[in-house]
C-alpha cells in the first residue's frame, strides 16, 4: 500500500502535513542494504545453487534466471494470504495492486496493469472483466491456491502481447500431475484481520498408488468480510468531503468455490481434467448502493507425455473453457449492468530433445496457442459493445548452453481479429455505431544471456535481456463509448488504434548460497506506442437515466511515446544459527514512468518502497516482523495528487505440532501496528480516497494437513 493520500479540500491537509514532511532515504538505505548483501556473499566461496524452479517462466523446467520472478507456496504462502490476488501479492519486489477496495485488487508490476499483466490459471486463460474495470475482481480466491509464480518483465514471448509487463500464474493440483498414494488432504481457518474475515476452505485428494492409476481432488471455500475497519479519515467522493469515517462504506464480500477433478498418472505423464465454480458478492466502494455479484464456471483438460524418443522429448497440452457472468446489482434488488464473458484457449507445447553442438548443448520448446472470447454488456451501465476476440500465436523459446554461459533467443508470431456487435438492431439508445473489425499481427522477439562471474566473484551471475514486444488492442480499447462510472469519466476508444510496441532491456547480478541471495536489477521499457486512456479535454453531457443530466469528462484511449525505467534490489541473509535461526532480509524498489510526449508522469505507478524483515526460528516456533517503508509519491499526472511518506509494520508468529496424526500450524498475524492511514497510489483516485488500507488488527488462523 502507498501511504496517506492528502485529500482535496485545502481545509483538511494540515492533519496531513506532519507526515507530509517527513523524509525517508530510501535510496541511502537500498545502497547500504546491496552493499551489506554483497560483503556477505562475497564472503562465501561455493558456487550457488537455485533453491527453485519458476516453470512458469521457462518451459524448459530450468529457474528463469534471466528474468527476475518470485515463488509463493507453503507456510510463505499460508502467512502472506489476503482476500484478493493483487493484495497478495503487493509488496513483492516489483509488484503493487490496483486495490479498488478490500474486494477488488489486481496485481501491478512494474507501473504495468491491466491487460500487461496476464493472469493464468495453472498455465491457463482465466477469463474474467478484471482487465476492464479497476472495480471487477479477479475471479481466483487465494485461500485455495498451493503456489503463485510471478514473472517480472515481459513474458511475450510464451503468453503472448497481454504479458508485456509480467505474468501471474496460480497453480492448484484440481489436476493431479504426479501419481497419490492413499488420501491425503488440507484444511483452513482463518478469522479477524480489518474486514473481520471468516474463512475456511478444504481439500481432499487421494489415489491408488504404484506405478500408475487413477487420482481424484476435490476442493471447497468460503470467505466472508464485513466493511473494512480503518484509521479514522475523511473520505472524499467527486472532489467533496463527506463526514469522518472509520470504515470502508460498502466493501464487505461473500465468496466461495468448489472444483473436483482427476487424473491418470503413470511414470511418464498424466492426463487429466477438472470443473470448477467460484462465486464472489461484494460491495462496490464508489457506489454505496451497489452489489457486484460474479460467477465463474471453469472446465479445463491437461495432460503430458514425457520421456519421448526422437527429436521431440516431451508434448503437453491443456484446452480450457470459461463462462463468467457478472451482475451489477442496486440497493433495490434491480438488477442493472450485466456482463458475460466466454472464454476457450488450447495450448500445444513440444519440449525438443537436447542437441550437442560444436557451440554447445542445444535445447528449446516451441508451441502453438489458439484463444478466443465473447463479451457482452447489457444495461445502464455499458460502456463497451458486444464484442469477439480471436487470436492465435506460435512461439519458440531455444537455449543455448556454453562453458558456464547460457544463451537465449526466442520468438512469437501471432494474429489477432477484434469484432464489434455495434449497436443492437432494438437499441433505445444507439451510440456505438455500426459493427466494426480490426485484424493485427503483433510479434515478440527476445534475446538473454546468463554468465557466472568467474574466480574473482565466487557464485556470482549476471544475466542481461533485451526484447520487442507488440500488443493487439483490446476491445475496449478500440470499440469503447459510454459513461464508465468506476473512472467518472466518459470513455472513448478508438478504432484506428495501431499496435502497442515495446523495446525492454535489463540487467541484473545475482548470488545465492543456501537461503543467503542477493538479487538487483535495472531496466528500461520504452513504448513507441503506449496506449494510454487521457483525458481529452472535453466535457460530455448525458443524461443520468433519472429525467435529469450530467457533465463528465471525455477520457479517450490513445497511442502515445512512453518510458519506464526501475530498479529493484531483493536480499536474505542468515545471521545467526544458535540458539535461534534469524534471518534478516530487505526489499527496495523504484520505478519512474513518463508520457515522452507531454513529459508528464504516466499514472498510478508506485512510489519508492524498501522493506526489511527479520525471521526468527526455533524448533516449532516461528515469527518474524516486517517494516514497509514508502516514500512520498508527486510525481503525478494533471488530475491526480501526491501520497505522502509512511511507514508500516506488520508482525506474526506461528506454531506447528502433531494433532491427531495431522500436521498443524497455528499463526497469529498483527497488521499495521503503528495504525498508520494509508492510501494507495496505485489505486484510481476514485476509490482511493474512499478506501485506505485496514486498521491495526488481529488475525488469526489453523491449517491442518494430513
């Protein structure tokens, strides 16, 4: 989370100044960190070894070194988990959220959101409207997710123009992929926490054992949130302060999911399908009276063969199919904005068999992806018409392994058709015009390398990319027009809309020893074509639906020069081993993003963040404290304000023991100590100001696993 956003109304700022004024050298202290991480690593002289492997980046199933990514599963995972994906995974080196409330939230990585960032289930489309509005949730509860891979920096190449900023990647195990011996399975209870959280969620999966046969998994959850608890603030809606508050209006959810599927497994792969149904109801922060009620019905197929002779290794696949309605309800029951979406997506990959070479050992994968999507939105509040996307994509990704040097090279073909409905033949009120199609072809290419630093750096590695990136519009890019309530503006695409480019270059040290590494990274993503929603200038006048009218800004979709740039420094380094294991570690990173063509800040990008932790262990015991540290962010485009400085602390602890032949961890989380107001500057100004982070507050939780 950014820290507290001054509103307004100039007669409210002077309880904002003192933390205004305050002051954190950021940069200082990131220098001191690489610098005490790099005196320790060089200190060690055994060559490092990757303690993970983040498939997701690499299909190869070799630890993505060239690109920086992060891997969630476990007690991790268990003690970092919130009520939506993008709070999840916010503070990550490199990765904020949107955060449009307590129940709304997709991940940003580095300045990059919406359809950058490809979301993926378990390697798959998830189809939802979370890339259209900021105040659509992702349809994925993290309560019942084994692991998150997220990738930093563009992943085009493999999952095509919408990962030009990273790649989020939740996995489960509704497909059983390796072989289970008897029952086995997991529960969950978590409770307290701002929202007052009530959650529990349940998995039992078994099989028959041996060398092959039949597994099966089933998995149920619900979560239930009452409104937000909050340091006390002043709200602001529309530029007007409203009474002081000490909750988020409108923000309490209900969710819950279920999903059982199977498998065949032997030694050399598996085959397997499974059926999910996630429910979410939750309020809308902007809209006190509204309800957004989601489902999403999930139906996907895998499966792999491995161990193959010839020159093909290994052959996998996995097809999905998604139908997601979304309702948009008002305090009276009336339903009003309905949205559907209908997703498929079939995706070949082919793992080449490893070829000696004269340069070195040769190896690679290459695939095919096919997907498309039906959306429509009916109703007062539609903004975009009926709408078909279809595309295909071939990709190739090839290494090259030297005398202690890896060489990568990749490359991504694809063809995009976008289709518009236009106007219904009975509509009341036309305005999107006659049907409309676009077709592109966007290509990614990319080129890394990855190289030990020699004698003189023991377990030192360095890695350096540098790609291009093209992007098909969406379709709410090119066929938008209408009132978009969640902005407040009046939004227009753009028909002619040409491709999204992107140049990115990176470059990066890294040390790891056991559980001590030390990760920095720098890089620069350069747009040619940045397709930015701006506002125009204009103003629209329409009417409210209520016999009346109103005046809205025109924001509309336009291609514009573009550049970010960032560092990012992550490290963990064990300090002592007796009688206590405590391990210390520390985050820093920074991103900076200008429209090239006005000079102006591009939006909601969030500000410096350095983060320090320490661990603590001992026998069952486990806890650990976390300071996050955000620096004042003014560096904002025309319309939008500063977020000043602050500073917040969490602290947890945790127990395991043997109860009744399961394993059981008990934890206790603490969160914001200090009950620190903190707004996020990654968040749309309108639900900003109505929704700062929780209050200081207690959760607790019990995982049982047998």
């Amino acid at each position: 989370m950014s820290p507290v956003s001054p509103p307004a109304g100039p007669g409210l700022r002077a309880e904002y100044r003192l933390a205004a004024r305050r002051k954190y050298p950021l940069t200082a202290l990131a220098a001191a960190l690489l610098t005490l991480c790099a005196g320790n690593a060089l200190a060690q002289s055994t060559e490092a070894a990757a303690s993970r492997v983040v498939v997701t980046g690499n299909p190869l199933g070799r630890d993505a070194l060239a690109q920086p990514s992060a891997m969630l599963s476990g007690d991790a995972l268990t003690l970092r988990r919130a009520g939506t994906l993008g709070d999840t995974l916010s503070g990550l080196v490199g990765v904020a959220a949107t955060s449009f409330g307590p129940q709304a939230s997709r991940p940003v990585i580095r300045g990059l959101d919406g359809d950058r960032i490809r979301l993926l289930d378990n390697g798959g489309a998830s189809a939802d409207a979370s890339n259209l509005s900021f105040d659509h949730a992702v349809a994925v509860d993290p309560l019942v997710v084994e692991r998150i891979e997220v990738l930093r920096g563009p992943a085009a190449l493999l999952y095509g123009g919408n990962a030009t900023g990273g790649v989020v990647n939740t996995l489960d195990n509704r497909i059983p992929r390796e072989t289970l011996d008897g029952v086995g399975g997991r529960a969950e209870l978590r409770l307290g926490g701002a929202a007052q959280d009530r959650a529990i969620a349940a998995l039992v999966e078994g099989g028959q054992g041996g060398a092959s046969g039949l597994n099966w998994h089933v998995d149920a959850n619900q979560r239930l949130s009452s409104d937000q608890r909050t340091p006390r603030f002043t709200p602001h809606a529309d530029g007007v302060a409203l009474p002081l508050a000490s909750r988020v209006a409108n923000s309490a959810g209900d969710s819950r999911a279920a999903a059982i599927g199977g498998s065949w497994t032997d030694g050399q792969g598996f085959v397997g399908l499974a059926y999910d149904d996630y429910r979410n109801d939750y309020g809308v922060t902007v809209e006190p009276d509204v309800t957004i009620r989601i489902q999403r019905q999930r139906a996907q197929l895998a499966g792999e063969r491995r161990g193959l002779d010839g020159p093909v290794s290994e052959l996998s696949f996995q097809a999905s199919q998604t139908r997601y309605t979304h309702q948009e309800v008002a305090g009276s029951g009336a339903v009003g904005t309905v949205f559907n979406s209908r997703g498929s997506e079939l995706r070949l990959q082919a793992k080449q068999a490893p070829l000696a070479t004269a340069a070195g050992r040769l190896s690679g994968a290459l695939g095919l992806q096919l997907e498309q999507l039906d959306f429509s939105a009916l109703g007062t509040e539609a903004f975009v018409p009926t709408s078909h996307t279809r595309s295909a994509g071939l990709f190739t990704l090839q290494e090259l392994a030297l005398d202690g040097v890896t060489l990568s090279a990749g490359a991504r073909l694809e063809r995009a058709q976008v289709r518009s409905d236009g106007d219904a033949a009975d509509a009341q009120a036309p305005h999107f015009g006659p049907a409309q199609s676009r077709a592109f072809s966007p290509h990614s290419v990319s080129l890394g390398a990855v190289a030990p630093l020699g004698a003189w750096a023991p377990g030192w590695r360095a890695s350096a990319t540098l790609g291009s990136t093209q992007r098909a519009p969406a379709y709410y890019e090119l066929f938008a027009d209408g009132v978009h309530v969640a902005t407040g503006a009046y939004e227009r695409g753009d028909i002619n809309q040409q491709l999204e480019r992107s140049r990115h270059a990176e470059l990066g040290l890294q040390w790891q020893q056991g559980v001590n590494h030390l990760r920095a990274a720098v890089f620069s993503t350069r747009f040619a074509n940045y397709i930015a929603l701006d506002a125009s200038g204009r103003q629209i006048t329409v009417d409210d639906g209520a016999g009346s009218t109103t005046t809205l800004p025109e924001y509309r979709f336009s291609g514009v020069p573009a550049q970010l740039v960032g560092l990012e420094i992550e490290g963990r380094q064990r300090l002592l081993t007796a009688p206590w294991q405590i391990d210390g570690s520390a985050g820093f990173d920074l991103v900076r993003g200008d429209n090239r063509a006005t000079g102006e800040p591009l939006p909601r990008l969030a500000p410096m963040r350095l983060q320090l932790g320490l661990e603590a262990a001992r026998g069952a015991w486990h806890a650990g404290v976390q300071a996050k540290v955000v620096a004042r962010q003014d560096r904002v485009p025309a319309g939008d304000i500063a977020t000043a400085g602050a500073t917040l602390v969490d602290l947890w602890a945790s127990w395991q023991q043997r109860l009744d032949g399961a394993d059981a961890l008990w934890y206790l989380k603490l969160t914001n100590l200090g009950d620190a107001l903190a707004f996020n500057a990654s968040a749309l100004r309108t639900a900003r100001e109505l929704s700062p982070a929780g209050a200081r507050a207690l959760s607790a939780g019990l995982r049982l696993s047998f």
